[in-house]
C-alpha cells in the first residue's frame, strides 16, 4: 500500500523529537530528518496546531499533551491485544511473561502477565531497559546484523549492571550467534542479581519485539529455562502473526481482496 509523503514525513518527526528524549530544536530535527528546515516547520506547525507537539521557549518543540492519551489507549489496546498470548506462556512456564520492544538504543517493556506465585518477577510497563544486559534486550540484538550491534554497541558501550553482565564486545556476538542458532537468548542475572530469563526476538511484528519469561533463579533452574527456550520461541510466533496481522474490513477499506 502506497504511503502518503507529508504523513509519514510528520510521523517520522515524533519519532526523531522522541529519539532526542522529547525536545530538539528545528535545525536538529531538519539534521535529523534530512529534510529542508523550510518543510520540517511546516510539518512542525500541523503537529503543534494539532497538539501532537508544542513549542518551547528557544525555538526548541517538545512531544504534545495529546500524544499522552494516544499512547495511554495505545498500550490498553496492545495488553488487551497481546494478553492471552502472554497468559498463555505464564500457564506453560508458571513464570512472569513481558513483551518489550525496540526505542531508540533500549528495550522498552510494553505489556506483562504475571506469573501466579507469590515469589514472582514484576516489570513495570514503561520500563527501559539495556540491549547488552536483559534478556529481551539481547533478543532484540539477535535481530539484527553484526555490523548493527557493533554501531549500537559503540554508541552505548556495555557497562556492568551485575558482575554477570555481559561487557566485552566480542563475548556479546559470540551469544547472539548462539542464540540466533537456538532461537532464544537467556540472562543469567545480568540486569538483576538472583533473576533468570529466557528470551526470543517475535518475528513479523511491525516494529522489533521480543518477549520472555522470567523468574526467580532458585526456581527458574537453568534446566527449567531449557525447556522454556522453545515454548517462548512459538509464543513469539504467534505474537508476530498477531502483530503484523491486518483486520478484514481494513483491507476491504483499501481495495483489498473481499
């Protein structure tokens, strides 16, 4: 399906005001975007009569009111949306089940189930997270070529968040070569002492995802993550079918076949 310019050109500019952490200037956005300083006002000025952007003091914009409850019925919908499939994973691994996915150079964590022990892991949504030390974020890694994790790698470095933290370059792609034969990765504690999680990239989604499940190391055992490893690498197939899957009556909209 053809995409309209002016659209994807604005919906590029949130995108690269959010890489900025929420506030740029226009040269910077203009620098960013590779468009005219002249077309990326234009664009600003739709976006801020909208209240999609605002405008601040020193020709500086920053993301809109109305962007909050955007992405507030956004990740209703997504946990409504990906929920069952998560449950589903919680029932077959009795652990704690997330979806996260790809902003800027972190992980972000977009919808959980959790798990029905008492002594279970919680991860609030929202969160962000480090590519080089969790499990989703090393399924993120996964996905993408070597020469993408070398310049990702090279921007970020790779500082210790435990003393299991992955912090070496060459360690790092010779797990994600691992992971990318077996299809999962797995976090030996490497964001939090005393955590064990399983992990795999979801395939199709529109934008990258991973999900995982995770639980406390004395129960989570490395044989009970073994197990897990295949069971989290079909529930991220079906999440990626569910993802990237497009409604009937939108492709009836657009001329699609009936």
């Amino acid at each position: 399906m053809p995409s309209v310019q002016s659209l994807t050109r604005a919906l590029d500019l949130l995108d690269h005001l959010a890489d900025a952490g929420g506030r740029a200037t226009l040269s910077e956005l203009a620098a960013a975007s590779g468009l005219p300083a002249a077309s990326v006002h234009r664009l600003l000025a739709t976006l801020v009569a909208q209240g999609h952007v605002r405008r601040e003091a020193g020709r500086r914009y920053a993301l809109g009111p109305r962007l909050v409850r955007l992405g507030d019925v956004a990740g209703h919908v997504l946990g409504e949306g990906v929920g069952p499939a998560l449950r589903e994973l919680v029932t077959a691994t009795g652990e704690s089940a997330n979806l996260a996915g790809l902003d800027g150079d972190t992980a972000v964590y977009l919808a959980q189930a959790p798990s029905p022990h008492p002594m279970r892991m919680f991860t609030e949504v929202g969160r962000r997270v480090p590519l080089h030390a969790t499990g989703v974020g090393k399924a993120l890694l996964a996905a993408m070529t070597p020469e993408e994790v070398d310049v990702l790698v090279a921007r970020t470095g790779m500082p210790a968040r435990t003393p299991a933290t992955l912090t070496d370059p060459a360690a790092l792609h010779d797990e994600l070569a691992a992971a990318r034969a077996r299809g999962w990765v797995l976090d030996e504690g490497e964001q939090e002492v005393g955590v064990r999680c399983v992990a795999a990239p979801v395939p199709r989604a529109p934008t990258p995802c991973a999900v995982s499940v995770s639980g406390p190391a004395a129960r989570f055992s490395p044989a009970e993550a073994e197990r897990a490893g295949p069971t989290v690498v079909a529930a991220a197939a079906r999440l990626g079918e569910e993802l990237a899957g497009l409604p009937d009556d939108d492709a009836d909209a657009s001329g699609g076949a009936r």
